[in-house]
C-alpha cells in the first residue's frame, strides 16, 4: 500500500497558496525601480518586480487549481 502524498495535503496546499498571496502582496508594495530576487532551486536570482509577480501568481493559479481538483 502506498504512502499518502504529503505535498497536496489540504493544509499544505493553503499554506502555499496563502504564501504566494502574501508575496505578491508584497511586490505589489515595492516601487518600480526595485530589484528582487526570486529563488530558483536552491539558488537566488536577481529579476524584475513584473517577472517575479508573474511567477508566483502562476504558481498560485496552478495551485488553487490543483486544491480544486482534490
């Protein structure tokens, strides 16, 4: 029998969406001229305020689909 898969537990799958809500918060507050670093893997790159929203409103849309999902 296998193990369940912790990764969409419920719980985990809101604490990631509510962490991808608080970060585009965030970069919603920053000005324009602002560089942040977005991590990919275990490494840190700088990129831009748009690329950086972009990326994690994509990552919470793939989320609230898969919490819709299961």
């Amino acid at each position: 029998m296998a193990a369940p898969d912790k990764s969409s537990s419920p719980d985990l799958i809101k604490k990631k969406v509510w962490s991808h809500e608080v970060a585009i918060g965030e970069l919603n507050t920053l000005s324009s001229s602002r560089a942040v670093y977005q991590k990919n893997g275990n490494l840190y790159f700088r990129t831009s305020i748009v690329k950086a929203k972009a990326f994690e409103e994509k990552q919470l849309q793939k989320l609230q689909k898969q919490s819709s999902h299961g």
